[in-house]
C-alpha cells in the first residue's frame, strides 16, 4: 500500500471521515478508491460535472450541496461557550517520521496563530497572503485562522505552486 493510501485509511478510523483529491497533485496520484473509504463527496476540477462514474454510496458536490440546501436551518445560532482548552480541530500530521498522528488543535490555537502571524509576518487588515500549502497540512489551518483573525484575505491557489500557473498567480 502506498503511503498516501495508508494515510487516506488512517482518517476514517480516526474521525470517520476524510478529505481527499482524487486528481493528480504534487506529480502523485491520489488513489480515493483504492483506500476503500466508507463514502466520498466528489469535487468536480472545474465546471459542475465530476466527469468519473461513483460509486453506489458517493455523492457528488453539487448533490451533496443540494441535500443540505433541503434541510431546515434556523436563521439565529446561539454562542457555545467552552473552556479555551476545548479541542476545535484535529489537524493530522502525514506520517512523515512514523505512522500518522491526531494532534488536537484547541481554542487557543487560532489565537497563537493569528499572533503569531501579526508579530512574525506583519500581517494586517487589508493584506492578501498566499501561502502554498494544502489545507489538510499543518500551515493550513494556520493560514486560515491567521488570515481571518487579522483581518487579511486569504488568496487560495489551486494546482501545485511548483510551476508557472502559480508564479502568476501570485
């Protein structure tokens, strides 16, 4: 089994749930399928049609989008208060150095990130940042909650920034 399919297999356990592309990335092909997850939501890369044949228990995005445009929302949502030691997000790492880990991000890390960010990066209200990561990597959700909590817009590349395409991006 390739490393990316142990990982992809790793998640489901974990949380039951993954987030994977199934196109190829970084010059490797993700093999969504082959890690047997229990049910994909299919992207498509551009335009609306994912362009594959799904299987029995996957749905694609814009079918997913419309079961949950169905269901009844309330427009008022009531603040849960937690203690600042309370997990908000498991950030997995990619088992670089051994098997893959949980790392339980709490309140308090969206704070040091943006702090972090402000001191370290001078990054303010008004920037546009690109950093070239994958969400699901660790710099991910520091760029989102760094971005966010200054006040800066996140500029979001999608393709490998190895090559021309992301030089005139940014």
């Amino acid at each position: 089994m390739c490393r990316s399919q142990s990982n992809i297999a790793f998640y489901p356990r974990y949380v039951g749930c993954s987030f994977r592309e199934q196109f190829v990335l970084w010059g490797k092909e993700l093999r969504v399928v082959e890690a047997d997850p229990f049910k994909a939501i299919v992207l498509p890369v551009s335009g609306n049609s994912v362009g594959i044949e799904l299987r029995k228990q996957d749905v694609s995005w814009k079918e997913f989008l419309s079961i949950a445009s169905q269901r009844p929302r309330s427009n008022h949502y009531s603040p849960v208060y937690r203690p600042i030691d309370s997990t908000i997000n498991i950030l997995f790492s990619s088992g670089t150095t051994g098997e893959p880990k949980a790392i339980p991000w709490t309140q308090l890390s969206p704070i040091r990130c943006s702090a972090d960010g402000w001191a370290h990066n001078d990054i303010r209200a008004g920037d546009v940042y690109c950093w070239p990561t994958n969400l699901g990597w660790a710099m991910g959700p520091v760029v989102l909650f760094t971005c966010f909590l200054n006040g800066a817009t996140l500029a979001l590349y999608h393709g490998s920034p190895l090559g021309r395409g992301f030089g005139k991006f940014i």
